[in-house]
C-alpha cells in the first residue's frame, strides 16, 4: 500500500505484481512489447493476473 513494489533482500517481490497483456517476468520486467496493448481512445477495462 505503499506506492512500490516491496522486495526481499535478494529483489525478489514480497507482494503480488503483474503486468498489461498477461506478459510474463522471468528475473526482471517483461519488454514494453510483450505488455503492450491496442488503444483507439475510449475508455478500456483490462484484467491483470498478479503473481505472488
């Protein structure tokens, strides 16, 4: 609740995370094209999987 993703003392997240498009993380942030999504303007809903 704190604004930032929290981690342990090897970086590892202590709190669930996830990203647009369902992309994967594998030891670091998923590329901006593996989580991008179309937008044409109007509002949007997305559903996020988060990984804990």
């Amino acid at each position: 609740m704190n604004g930032k993703l929290d981690t342990n003392r090897l970086g590892a997240p202590t709190e669930g995370y996830g990203f647009s498009n369902d992309a994967k993380a594998f030891l670091k942030a998923p590329s901006f094209g593996a989580a991008r999504f179309p937008y044409g303007g109007q509002n949007v809903a997305l559903t996020i999987s988060l990984s804990y």
